[in-house]
C-alpha cells in the first residue's frame, strides 16, 4: 500500500480464535468520516458518522483511495434509511 503513514491500527477479534486488522488510512479532523482497509489490502471502507456524504466529501474520500492503489471502481455504496 503506498501513500501516507496510517492513522491508526486495530486488531479486531470475532470470535475465539479469529482476529482481523482494521487500517484507518484516513480520518478527518472531526472524525466525521474515515477510509479504513484491511492488513491484505483486499478490503476497503469507506465511513460516515452520517447517513449520506456530500458528493465533494465522498469525492475525497475515493480519491484518497484511488491514490493508494484501490479499484474504487468495486466500492459497493450502502443506501441508509
């Protein structure tokens, strides 16, 4: 993964024995919305505080992702009632 340093690492567990890690390379200041991935790069997350993101915000947000080698192409968007 290429870009700037991470903001934070958790190691997340499930069940007994299952453990995954949660990445958050980007956060705003305000903690409104973050981009986190996986330690396989093979996930991405893009989160809200919210139940939409302005169109300029989730604009950031994928090019933030785009720019460390995501296809952001394949991002599945939750609509929220």
């Amino acid at each position: 993964m290429k870009g700037p340093a991470t903001k934070g690492h958790l190691k997340v567990s499930f069940f007994w024995f299952f453990y995954a890690d949660y990445i958050i390379i980007y956060i705003d200041d305000e903690y409104k919305t973050a981009v986190v991935t996986s330690s396989t790069d093979k996930y991405l997350w893009i989160l809200s505080r919210e139940k939409s993101v302005e169109i300029s915000v989730k604009e950031k947000l994928i090019s933030i992702a785009s720019e460390m080698d995501f296809d952001t192409e394949k991002l599945i968007w939750v609509k929220h009632r």
